[in-house]
C-alpha cells in the first residue's frame, strides 16, 4: 500500500518514490518505509491534522479544569478592566478572557497571551 504523501528521499538508497505503509508498532498506527529497501523514513498518524488540534485542544482544557486561577491571569483580567469576575479555574480564566479579548478587539492585549 502507498502512502497518500508526495515522494520521499531514501536517505539509505536514494531512492525518490512513494513511501510503503506497513503496520506500526506500540502507539504508532502505521510507519512508512521505502519501497526499494525497506528503511524507516517517518510514522504516518491515521489522524487528521484537524483533529488532532481539537484532540489538543480539548486535552489543553480538560488540564487548565484542574488548576487554580493563575496570578498573572488574575493580573491581565485586572488590567482589561474586569473587577466583577472571580475565577476559580484556569480554563473559567482562559474563556473570560477570550471573551473580554473578542469583545475589547484590543490589539495591546493580544501580546499577553
């Protein structure tokens, strides 16, 4: 089976063509070899590239839940004119102050995230 990607450099033999996918090993679900040699050239992911940002993404948020609000979270909130908010979490932190970044579209914010 070819790998859907453009041709690959064989660093061993030199060869320019397609990469063969073959099963991959432990989390890897698939690697690709060269066709001519046989040697490793990358793992292959099964998973989109959007995906696996929203994969990340919802990791990245599922972690903040867990952590209390950050002081220089506190600080930016402050500072963007917020005293009526009281955080608990960084993720309840992270979403206010998107919003206040969405509803301000205030460029001297932007350099703080």
């Amino acid at each position: 089976m070819s790998a859907p990607d453009m041709d690959e450099l064989c660093p061993r033999c030199g060869a320019i063509d397609r990469p063969t996918l073959l099963a991959g090993t432990g989390p890897h679900a698939c690697k690709a070899v060269c066709g001519h040699c046989g040697r490793f050239l990358k793992w292959v992911s099964l998973i989109s590239p959007s995906e696996r940002v929203a994969r990340k993404a919802k990791a990245r948020l599922q972690a903040m839940q867990k952590h209390p609000v950050s002081q220089k979270q506190l600080d930016l909130l402050r500072d963007m004119g917020d005293s009526l908010s009281a955080p608990e979490t960084m993720a309840e932190a992270s979403k206010l102050i998107d919003r206040l970044l969405t509803n301000k579209n205030a460029p001297s914010y932007k350099k703080h995230r």
